[in-house]
C-alpha cells in the first residue's frame, strides 16, 4: 500500500518535502472478521484543498482536527469499496467522502461518506462540482450573498474550485461577474470558458483600489471572498450600499506567521455592509438542492467545470503545495487508480 506520509507539523508554506512516500509491503483486502461499520476502499481520487494546510501546521480548529505526523494524511477523495461490514455500503460501491492518501485506506468513521448515484459523470468531479467545493459555492452564493438579479458580484481566485462555480451561479441568476486570478491564461478562461463580464489578473496591479475602481465604477455588491489580505482592503472601499461579504477563505493569509491588518474595516459601517464567514460543513443538508441544480447543467452543457489532474499518488505532494503559488489551473486533482 503505497502512503503519503506527514513527516511532522510545518511552518511558513507547505513544501513537497514535508511529505515522505511510503510503500508497505502487505495489502489486506479484506476486513478483520470482527469489524463493524466500516469500509475498505480503493482510492480512485484524492482532492487538493486549501484547508489542509491548517491541519499541517497542527491548528486545531472546531471543525477539522489537526493531521499526525508520521500516519498518512487524509481529505476528501472518490472510492470504490472493496469490502463492507456497513449496511449501508456494499463491496463494489462508487462513494465520496474523507479517506487517506493512499492507495487503499481502512475507513472507520463513515459519517462523511457520500454513495455515487450517478456514475455517468466523471467520478473526479465529486472532489469538486459534485463534491465539498460545489457544496461551498452553492451554499455560500445562495444563502450568505443573498444575491439578487443584476446585482454586481466580484469573485477573487475565480478561476478555481469553488470561484469557478460562485460565478457560473451568479451569470445564472442574472448578475453582472467580475473576477480577479493571478495569471493570464486564468483571466482567459474566466471570460472565454466559464462567461465572467470581466476579469483581471491581480498580481500585474500596482493599486488594487484602481483596479476596482476601473472594473466597478458603480460599486460592488456581493464580494465572494476567497483570498483576504489585501483584495479585501481594497474591495471594502468599493462596496455599494448594503452589500455583501460572504467570507469563504483567506488564501493569502494562511501561510504566514502572522495576519496582515485590514485597515478599512469601518467601510463596513459607513457602508451598512454584511460581512459574514461561513464553513461548508454547516450546509452539507443543501447536497440534494446542489445536485438538482447542477446535475442537468453538466448534461446540458450548460455549467463548465476545468481541473487540473496530477497522475499518480506520487504527485499529491507537488499537486498539493502548488495551491498556495496558484500553479494549479482549475480544481486540483490526484488521479490515484484507473476506476
Ligand atoms: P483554488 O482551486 O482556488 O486554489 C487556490 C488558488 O488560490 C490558487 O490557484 C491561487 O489562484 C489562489 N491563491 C493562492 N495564493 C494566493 C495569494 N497569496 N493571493 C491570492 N490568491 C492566491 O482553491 P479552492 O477553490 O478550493 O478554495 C478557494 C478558497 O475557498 C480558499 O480560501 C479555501 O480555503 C476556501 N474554502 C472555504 C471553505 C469553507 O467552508 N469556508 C470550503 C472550501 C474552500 P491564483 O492563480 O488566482 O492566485
């Protein structure tokens, strides 16, 4: 069983050599006779999320425990069972869910575990679209943004797992989408592929201020944050009237020692603007209202989804560090197993 392994907690970036690839020698592709309720499963998928980097740093936060050093680190990936002692998943069973970078991986807790019921999609989409991501996107669009036709909506790091799907959403009720990403080819596919109005690329302006100003001369309603710091300063001098902040992440700030200040935070006052942090977890009962959604779009053609898929459990590592210099382009996969 091949592993990837933390070797101990991080500071600063994550970097491929934090990480130690693992080969032990014995499968059991079986469960013990004894076990109940759990799963044996052949990782096809693992997905690369942002959110790991705090387990790394051994963070504890209220709602994702911190990783150990020295066991295989895990997150969210499709699977096939191979065996079952759960009446609920049987050997053969497509599912998503958490499980460990490995090849096959012994799953005792099954509270997380969604079975496939529709295999006819590309299983990989269920660490994005159809998975936490596409969860993120709609929940935190729909309910935290309250969004309204025409309203104008600006979405940082647009072009990536959640971000591409925030603005798909909101052309599709009918507002005006502006995003920002950090390189050319990104702004190309923000405008050419998922049919953004607008879209720049942040890291070639010198005052992001300006460039607001230039891309939301009347102001910006719903701002989907995904990267804090200073994009944040500078969109909350541009907030119109009641608008809305729907804090999703803080890309920027995760590595760094300590938090850069946000200086403009009384904009929020003069402004009567809601600015409202939410996590994906709390909105996991909305999955059903997700796939409704989205599901006749894929088929339909009418909803793009781009991912950037590294072969091999060997490339997690290198897959997983490169969220944090924007190497990926679209939502970040590890291809582990043919399905
Ligand atoms: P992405 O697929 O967007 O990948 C991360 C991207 O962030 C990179 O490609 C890069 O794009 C951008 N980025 C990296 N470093 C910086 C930086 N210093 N400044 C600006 N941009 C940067 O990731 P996801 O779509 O999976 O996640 C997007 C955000 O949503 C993250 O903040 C994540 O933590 C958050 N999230 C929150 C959840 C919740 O429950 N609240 C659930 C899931 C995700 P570029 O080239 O454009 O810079």
């Amino acid at each position: 069983n091949k592993q990837i392994i933390l070797k101990d907690y991080v500071h600063g970036f994550p970097k491929e050599s934090d990480f130690l690839f693992k080969t032990s020698s014995t499968i059991k592709l079986k469960l013990p006779d004894d076990s109940h309720d759990a799963v044996l499963v052949k990782n096809l998928y693992l997905s690369c999320d942002p959110y790991m980097c705090h387990r790394m740093r051994g963070v504890v936060f209220n709602y994702t425990p911190p990783f150990t050093p020295g066991s295989p680190i895990n997150g969210y990936g499709v699977s096939r069972v191979v065996d079952s002692s759960h009446r609920s998943f049987s050997k053969g069973d497509l599912i998503w869910g958490i499980t460990g970078w490995e090849e096959y991986s012994l799953i005792t807790d099954t509270s997380s575990l969604f079975k496939i019921q529709d295999a006819d999609l590309p299983l990989s989409y269920y660490t994005g679209l159809l998975g936490m991501p596409g969860i993120t996107a709609y929940a935190g669009f729909y309910e935290v943004c309250s969004p309204k036709k025409d309203e104008i909506v600006f979405i940082s790091a647009a072009s990536g797992a959640v971000g591409q799907l925030v603005g798909q959403f909101a052309k599709l009720m009918g507002c005006y989408v502006v995003g920002s990403a950090g390189s050319k080819d990104k702004v190309d596919l923000l405008i050419n592929k998922f049919g953004f109005d607008a879209a720049f690329n942040y890291k070639e302006e010198e005052d992001l201020n300006a460039a607001l100003k230039r891309y939301f001369p009347d102001g910006i309603d719903i701002y989907f944050e995904n990267v804090g710091g200073k994009m944040l300063d500078a969109v909350l001098l541009n907030m119109r009237l009641r608008g809305r902040i729907a804090v999703c992440g803080m890309i920027s700030q995760y590595n760094l020692e300590e938090h850069e200040g946000v200086r403009n935070l009384f904009c929020l006052v003069t402004k009567r603007v809601r600015m409202e942090g939410f996590v994906v977890l709390d909105y996991y009962h909305l999955y059903p209202e997700l796939l409704e959604l989205v599901l006749p779009l894929i088929r339909e053609g009418k909803l793009t989804y781009i991912e950037d898929i590294a072969q091999g459990l060997e490339s997690g590592p290198a897959a997983f560090v490169g969220l944090f210099s924007g190497r990926n382009v679209g939502k970040q996969v590890v291809a582990v197993a043919r399905e």
